[in-house]
C-alpha cells in the first residue's frame, strides 16, 4: 500500500500554500480587486489569486468557492469574487477553493484577512483657481472672465475618480452646478464675492469625500 504524505497548510505572507498527491503546490491569496494588493477595504471587492505550481489556476478549475467571516461560513458557490459591505468592517475573511476534478473533495483554504474601513476621497493641496489661464487669489474680475479651477485627487484605497462636484456661486446664489471646472463671469455677478465649492467623488468605496471652497474674487464695495 502507497503512504500518501500530506504536507501541512503553511500560512505565508497571508497567503495560504498546500500540497496534496496530484495538486502540487497551491498558493491561494485573497487580493483587492482594486489595488491587486491584499488590504481589503469596505466598499470595494475581494478577488482570489491561485497559482499552482508558480502557474495561475484558471477559476474554471476550482469546483467551488466557499467564503469566511471570523471563520464561520457566509457564501459559496462559483463565483471567485464578493463585495465587501460596512458589515464585514474589523472581520477577517478567509476563502476556502474545492478544486474540480479531485477524487476526494479537498478544501485549501487562504489566510485570514482583515477588513479595514474605506475613507472617503480627498483633496490634496487644496483648489488651484486660474482666470484667463492666470493663477492669483482674490483676483478682481470683468465681465467674461473664464475661470478654470484645478485640484489633486486623491484615495487612500486607490478607489479610482468619478464625477467630481463642483459649484461656482456668490455668497446667496449658487451660479453653476456640475463637473465642468471652468466658469465664465456674467454681468449680473459683477462685483458680487464669488466661491467655488468642490466635492471629490470615487468611482467605488466611500464615494462622497468633504466639501472643499475657495474664494476667487472679493467683493467690491
């Protein structure tokens, strides 16, 4: 009779390597759909990476994906990637693979991940306003100005840039509303204190960061 040898999970670099007869070496790691690294982040999605043998698994080999929270069981089935809610925030998920094909059943199951929460996206350095292409605060401005605003955005998780906010107004009235970062002076608003007002947007995660202003014109009195 054959002695079948099981070599025992090792957990490395959070990522879980098994072998049994007829597997090889499988390498399972549970990875942030967004930045392909493995800090998970509420908001956004896990994936899972599998090699075998330094070779990528393809998911059409793995029967079934069963998926864990502190341990205890909350999906499976063929699906290799979950979306991650505020529920899930300071757990730590783990995902088990069946691999198809197998005589017997297997599960290799990855490390335990933790789930961080998502912080909403920012901007960096503050507004940029130019007028006519000329960067200057508190700029007196004429009838038909172009006022072109600039900023930096930036996410902590990598949630990539969506429809930025961005509303041009006077102290009482907002004057434009929507993503265009340009305005040009009307005649009405002349000598009025004018604000550009700018909410980040991400595409995915926390998708509504603070509201940023900057004054472009005094008032004249």
């Amino acid at each position: 009779m054959k002695t079948i040898f099981l070599i025992l999970t090792l957990f490395v670099s959070g990522c879980a390597l098994a072998q049994l007869p007829g597997t090889g070496n499988l390498y399972i790691a549970i990875v942030n759909q967004t930045t392909n690294k493995h800090m998970l982040y509420s908001g956004q999605t896990a994936g899972v990476k599998i090699l075998r043998n330094s070779q990528t698994l393809d998911t059409q080999d793995v029967a079934e994906f069963i998926w864990y929270l502190d341990g205890t069981e909350i999906k499976r089935g063929p699906l290799d990637q979950l979306k991650l809610s505020d529920a899930y925030i300071g757990q730590r998920l783990s995902v088990g693979v069946v691999l198809a094909n197998q005589l017997h059943k297997k599960e290799f199951r990855s490390h335990r991940e933790l789930i961080h929460r998502n912080s909403p996206p920012r901007i960096l350095l503050g507004i940029r306003a130019s007028v006519n292409g000329n960067y200057s605060h508190l700029t007196n401005l004429t009838v038909g100005d172009k006022i072109t605003v600039d900023f930096d955005y930036f996410d902590y998780e990598g949630d990539k840039q969506g429809i930025d906010n961005i509303i041009f107004r006077t102290d009482t009235k907002i004057l434009q509303q929507g993503s265009s970062r340009e305005y040009s002076v009307q005649p009405e608003y002349m000598g009025l204190r004018l604000w550009v007002e700018v909410t980040p947007v991400a595409e995915t995660g926390v998708k509504s960061g603070r509201n940023y202003k900057y004054q472009i014109s005094q008032q004249d009195r």
